[in-house]
C-alpha cells in the first residue's frame, strides 16, 4: 500500500502551480529552465559578498536553500502579495544579529527602548553593535511555504538577489515596478512507500 499518490513529477509541479496561482498577490508562476537555473546559480554566486540594500555583504540562504530542492519554480507578485512573516532580511556582525526586519505592527515594541534604532520596518540592535569590527552580513533566510494538502516535502520559498530578479524580468518580459516582485519555491515530491 501507497502512502502518497505516486502521481508523476510532471503532474506534481503543474498542481503547485495552480495552487500557487490561487494564492492573493500571485500574477504568474513557471518552471524554471535547466538554463535559467545555471544563470541564476551563478548570478547568485557573483552576487555573494557585494553590498546588499547598502547595509553590508550579501548571504543569500533563501535562494542557495531553494536550490538544494528537486523542483524549482518562480512566480511574480503584485503589491497584494503577503510577504512571509518577518524576518526576512537579517543583519549579522561578528556571528550575532544586530538587525531585522520586523512587522509594522511589532515596530511599536522597538521606538522607544534605548537598545534599538528603528529605521522603517529595519531594527538596529545598538547595544550588539557596540566594539563590533567584523563586516556586516545581510542575511536573506530561507521561508517556509505551506502548499496546502499537496504531497510535496520541504517547501522553501527564497527571495532572489537583485542581479537574478533582473535576469528574470528581462527573460520572462517581467514588468520593471517597486511594486511587483519575484520569489523562488523550492520543494522534492514525497517519496512514495509501498
């Protein structure tokens, strides 16, 4: 006896791309192509190191998580597009976080105590900052993704460098717009038992 339905791989990528069309804020979805795989593999190399949002060298765990997955998808957003609970952008000095992202709802927590600067929906730790030397990290951390009843395993959502969200509105003729984005998923098909 099964303990999935040992649908075929094909078969399991077209229902997450319907399911991921269901959800608010997803314009389009797609496969990605051996090639688009290589060119955003290597994007996401180069980018490696380089300053990120001006805040300090890029660690990109979302997209390099994404990528240890079987199947690789990538879908465009629109502004009604619920991002994942934060934090999704994570500063690091010296092994420890002196920064994330935090929802507008929790900034309230943060503007008056002395230990934190808020910019926007960032927050600064000041008091981890103090004697630091080491080089900031800007940490893009992997997200989980639930795809409802679909049998698929360690689904992963990652959000790409600004070098890959380039390439894939320039190949995928991906309108230019503050207000519309692009996401990787990663997932693996459940293993079938008999």
């Amino acid at each position: 006896m099964s303990m999935c339905d040992c649908s075929t791989q094909d078969e399991l990528v077209e229902a997450v791309k319907e399911y991921m069309l269901q959800v608010k804020g997803v314009e389009d979805v797609f496969v990605l192509t051996d090639e688009d795989k290589k060119s955003i593999e290597q994007l996401e190399e180069d980018a490696k190191g380089n300053v990120l949002m001006g805040m300090g060298e890029g660690d990109n765990q979302g997209i390099a998580e994404v990528f240890k997955r079987e199947h690789i998808l990538c879908f465009t957003t629109n502004k009604d597009y619920i991002w994942p609970e934060p934090p999704n952008v994570i500063m690091m000095q010296d092994g420890e976080m002196i920064g994330f992202d935090c929802s507008a709802e929790e900034i309230c927590k943060y503007e008056e105590h002395p230990d934190y600067m808020v910019i926007g929906t960032f927050i600064m730790n000041k008091a981890n900052t103090v004697g630091k030397t080491g080089k900031p990290i800007v940490v893009l951390p992997p997200k989980p993704c639930d795809l409802g009843e679909l049998e698929v395993e360690d689904a992963v959502l990652g959000s790409p460098s600004t070098p890959s969200d380039e390439y894939i509105r320039e190949v995928y003729h991906f309108e230019k717009s503050n207000e519309k984005g692009t996401f990787f998923l990663g997932f693996n098909k459940v293993k079938c038992i008999d």
